[in-house]
C-alpha cells in the first residue's frame, strides 16, 4: 500500500459572534497520515472535532493552519488546504464522497432515482442505474413498495439506508462517512459493514465516524481518537 493522505499540523478555529467574537479551537496540530484501501475509525465523544475534521478534508471547512497532502488520481498529489475551488469540485466530482449523518434529498423525487443519480452522472445509463439501485436497496432489506416513495417521508432507519447507498454505490476512491449504522438494527448493519469491506477489497479508502464499538471492531483496520480537538492513536485493530 501507499500514502494516500497525509495531514499536517491541521488547525480550525470558529469565530462565535455570539460569544463577543471570541475564538474556539475546534482542532489543534492535527497529524496522521493514511494508506490506500485502509479503514480510519474516528473516534470521540460529541463536540470533540470529529466532523470537523471530516468537513476540514472534504472542503467544506476552511482551514486556519495546516496542510492536507492527498494522492489524487487527477491532479496527482495535492494540498487540499491551497487547492482551488476547481480542483476541490472536480476531486469530489470523481474521487471523494462524503456522506453526513443525516439524509439530504431533493423532496419528491424516488427513492431509486435519489440512489441511482450519483451511478446516472457517472455516464451509466438510467435503465442499468435503476436495476443498480435496486440491488442495493434490496441487500438492505428496504420493502419494495418504497422503492417509488419519497425518502423525506421514511423513517429514521430507512433514510439511514438511502443515506448509506447513495455515498457508496458509486464506489468512490475515498469515502467519508459519519455513523452510517447509527439507525439500523443488526442485521441490516451487517449488510452495511459488508458493504463498505466490498468497497476496500475493490481500493476505496475510508474515514469513518461512529460511536458503535462492534461497527468499529468489524471494519477499521486503526482508530483515531479526538479528545477537546487533539488526536490520539488508539491500538491497531
């Protein structure tokens, strides 16, 4: 295996308006670097910067100090912090998906058409994206009189699992995930762990977040631990 990412001395601070402009350290000197097809465990309890580092190499954070080295297929390697918005879209576009913890969908558009968009605007065609997404959506045991409902009406375990398909169906290079069994009973988190093994076996690599001890043990190969916004390596699994 190769380096893959490297981050170096990450720091993201917020400005609370609400707090007389006062600055709060949500991470401080982040270091650790990962290799291709491995599986990074997140750890921590809420309000430790788990999300924000996630949001910090996704781009959606802006980073105050610190570098974050990624080995892209298009651009080579590159500093995520300097890269411009052009190569952050086109990164995401192709090689990296980030999946929240909470389901975020256009209202009033179908289950299987919210899963397949992602394999239709990689060039598959509608047709083989459906059946693609019908697939999935039946490994996870979600009722076929669904399949043609609107995910905004599901509960919360079934908007977990389109939450889940739709970030990995595509079968990024990277995927960051956060709490992507928090909702599902056993057996379906089963299915889930499976799945994201599949996308390791095949070369994605991935950041996960998650409270669940037996999601943890099944799945990373390390753990990260983030205590106040520092990091500690926790033993290799």
């Amino acid at each position: 295996m190769s380096q893959f990412l490297e981050v170096t001395g990450l720091r993201k601070k917020f400005l609370m308006h609400i707090l007389n402009d006062k600055n709060i350290d949500a991470l401080e000197d982040i270091n650790f670097s990962m290799e291709e097809g491995e599986i990074i465990g997140l750890t921590g309890k809420s309000g430790s910067g788990k999300s924000s580092l996630m949001k910090c190499i996704y781009g959606t954070y802006l980073v105050n100090e610190g570098s974050i080295w990624y080995e892209s297929d298009t651009f080579g390697r590159i500093d995520l912090v300097a890269a411009s918005e052009h190569e952050i879209l086109q990164i995401r576009r192709n090689e990296m998906t980030y999946c929240s913890q909470f389901l975020q969908v256009i209202p009033r558009v179908p289950a299987l058409e919210v899963v397949g968009e992602q394999l239709i605007l990689d060039g598959v065609g509608h047709d083989e994206a459906i059946e693609t997404a019908k697939t999935f959506l039946d490994r996870l045991s979600l009722p076929q009189e669904l399949w043609d409902a609107y995910p905004s009406t599901f509960s919360g375990g079934e908007q977990q699992r389109i939450n889940v398909v739709q970030a990995i169906i595509s079968s990024p290079r990277f995927l960051l995930i956060d709490e992507p069994t928090a909702s599902l009973d056993v057996k379906t988190k089963d299915v889930v762990i499976e799945m994201i093994l599949e996308l390791k076996r095949n070369g994605t690599s991935v950041i996960l977040i998650t409270h669940d001890e037996y999601t943890l043990e099944k799945l990373a190969d390390r753990q990260l631990k983030l205590v106040d916004g520092k990091l500690q390596e926790l033993a290799t699994a």
